[in-house]
C-alpha cells in the first residue's frame, strides 16, 4: 500500500485497501483448500525452479569461495561493512606475512653470519614473496569471480524476485476476480465483475510475458558466469606457478649457503667431518679402499654423508692412513670406543690384541688409552680395557 501524502487520494486508498483484503482472502482459501487457483504452464514452472537453484548455489558458491580466500570470518564481516559504506578496506597482513616478519627478525637476533641465521632470513624473505602473491590472488578473485556473483544476485536475481513477486500479486487478483463473477447475484454486479476479471487477466498476461523474458536471461547470465569461472581456475595457476617460483628459488638459495658437515660414520657413532673429506671422496656411490690388508669402506648417502663402516680392529692402522688422506682436520679426540686388550702372545712393544663383539686383531699402542689403573703391573689379568 503506497501512501504519497502530496498526493494523498481517498479513493486509491480504499482501491488498495480492498484489494488488498481480497488477496489476502484469496491466499487463505487457497490455504484451506476451500477454493481453485491459477496454475502457472509447465514452461513457466521449469524456469522458476531453475532460477531458485541458480540463486541458491550461486549464494552457496560466493560464501565458499570468499571463506577460501578470506578464510577469518571477522575479517570477512570488516570488509562487507567498509564496502557498504563505500570504503577501502583496511590492510592487514597475512599470517605468512606475520611468520616472515619473526623469522627475519630471529634471523637478524641470532646472527646473519651464521648458516641458521642466514637461512632464517631468506626463509622469511620468500614468506613475504608469497604473502604478497597470496595478496594479489585475493584481490584478482574478488575482481574476475566473486564480484561479478555477488552483482548477478545483488542486481539480476533481485530483479527476477521482485518481478515474479508482482506476478503472484496479479495471479491472486485474478483469482479474487474469477470467484467474484461466480458469486455475483445481479445482473450489473455480474458485468463489473467480468470486467474487473478482464483487466485482470491482461495484467496477469502481461507481467507474465515480463517474468518469463527475465528467467530466459538466466542462461546468458550462466554463460557469463562460466567466462567468470575460467578466470577464476586462470588466476588459481598463476598464483600457484608464482608460489612455485619462489619456493625454487629459496631451495635453489639454500643450497647455495652449502650443507652441513658430512656425518662420519665411524664404529656405530655418528661424528661431525669437514667439507674436504666428501670433496675427497670418490665419486662413486660407495668406495672401498684397502690398505695393508684392512678393509675399510665408506659409504656416501643420498644427502652427501659420508660413513665408515665397521672396520677389523687388526687393522686398525688402515683408518689411520684414510683419514690422514681425506685431510680431517676436527679434533679426532671425540672418537672414541671402548674395547677390550690383551697382550699379544710373544709380547709385542708396538701392537696388543683388541677385541669388541666380534671384532678382534691387533690395535696400535699408540692408538690406546688404557682405562685401568693398574695396566702395567697386571698383565696376568686376562684382559684390560682400553679406549680406542
């Protein structure tokens, strides 16, 4: 009921009014059952179910595709508002973007002379690379997908909404009409009824024409849609090809800095080795080197760590002269393995005889530390113990 009070005329007034009453009479005899309705053709039907899908998984698609790209739902409501009311939206950063600013600024703390520290910036130098990429993906989305949803359900569906609104107004004035000439008693009432019931009839025709023309648009809003859709999978590969690009370079940088010290595996214990003893190192998977008779071989892994295998501790000397010619220049103090010696049998001044599980032979003296504390007074003891 529209009331324009410059305009004000009693008698629209009571026009609406009454109409107004027989619709709402109408649709609750229909409810009830109590009277006959117009139905709307099969064509009609079609289009408005499949408009009321469209509407409702478009809605379905925006919602999902922003919580993907915004995926706080506070931020998400910040940014609705300041767009209602016609604002930029606020800037805030990422939380990859968080994460590179506290690996730079441990980097930075622990020492950017150091590989960790070093490496810590250049990490979080890539995080904001790719914040900034998550950054410009948000916002081409928002400009070739989301936007041009939410404007077809802002604009087109509202459009269609409001006009099928209409329609069912005029179905139900139609209606009230045709039950009118029914009822009507006298012959006058009969001819105003019918002539009511013509007007009505033409309005109904008339805006249904209307409605069906708007749910037809549908199909050529989905072909727009579907050129919206390949933008969308289009700037997706970008992002994730930029994504790509960065994480390269950081790993293609990081390797650059060089890897840690190769881990020699030495008597079952892992010890750090210099960077000479790998560049030394045959290129062969695994090398084998044999040296007076002892056999000693040297494993280098896929990540370019080298180990010893077990080695006869008879030959002990061997390790010596392979170590001596890959140049280890760290504190060999810190291999060390505890072994069980006893004298050889004649006694000799250079050599006793080691063993350890099932490993046995003759150790150099000058490689032994007796561990006991009377290891010159008690040979007759069966053995003693000795780090080697």
């Amino acid at each position: 009921m529209n009331i324009n009070l410059p305009n004000f005329n009693m008698k629209n007034l009571v026009r609406e009014a009454g109409s107004t009453i027989s619709r709402v009479v109408q649709l609750t005899e229909e409810k009830l059952g109590t009277t006959e309705r117009t139905e709307y053709d099969l064509h009609f039907q079609n289009l408005a179910e499949r408009a009321d899908v469209t509407k409702s998984w478009t809605e379905k698609i925006v919602r999902d595709t922003e919580s993907v790209l915004i995926p706080n739902p506070q931020n998400r409501v910040e940014d609705y508002i300041f767009e209602k009311i016609e604002k930029s939206r606020p800037k805030r950063l990422s939380n990859l973007e968080h994460l590179a600013l506290d690996m730079i600024e441990a980097g930075g703390d622990f020492g950017q002379d150091l590989p960790y520290g070093q490496a810590l910036i250049k990490v979080g130098q890539a995080e904001q690379k790719l914040g900034q990429c998550e950054h410009d993906f948000i916002a081409t989305s928002g400009i070739c997908f989301t936007q041009p949803l939410r404007k077809f359900l802002d604009g087109e569906m509202k459009t269609i909404t409001k006009e099928r609104g209409i329609l069912e107004t005029k179905r139900l004035d139609l209606d009230a009409c045709k039950n009118r000439v029914k009822k009507a008693r006298s012959m006058l009432g009969q001819q105003s009824a019918e002539r009511d019931l013509r007007v009505a009839q033409a309005e109904f025709d008339r805006q249904s024409e209307i409605t069906k023309l708007l749910l037809d648009g549908i199909s050529t809003s989905q072909a727009s849609h579907l050129r919206h859709l390949h933008a969308f999978i289009q700037t997706q590969v970008r992002y994730y090809k930029q994504c790509t690009d960065v994480m390269d370079q950081l790993q293609r940088e990081l390797a650059k800095m060089g890897p840690a010290k190769p881990r020699l595996r030495i008597n079952s214990e892992d010890v750090d080795g210099p960077p000479s003893a790998m560049q030394s190192c045959d290129s062969e998977t695994n090398s084998i080197v044999e040296l007076d008779s002892a056999h000693v071989e040297l494993d280098l892994d896929d990540d370019g760590s080298a180990q010893f295998s077990a080695i006869d501790m008879g030959q002990a000397k061997a390790l010596t002269h392979l170590l001596e010619d890959f140049d280890i220049d760290f504190d060999t103090s810190a291999i060390t393995t505890v072994i069980f010696v006893t004298e050889c049998s004649p006694v000799s001044e250079d050599y006793m005889y080691g063993k350890q599980g099932l490993m046995k032979g003759l150790v150099p003296r000058a490689f032994l530390e007796m561990l006991d504390d009377e290891k010159d007074d008690e040979r007759d003891r069966p053995a003693n113990i000795a780090a080697f």
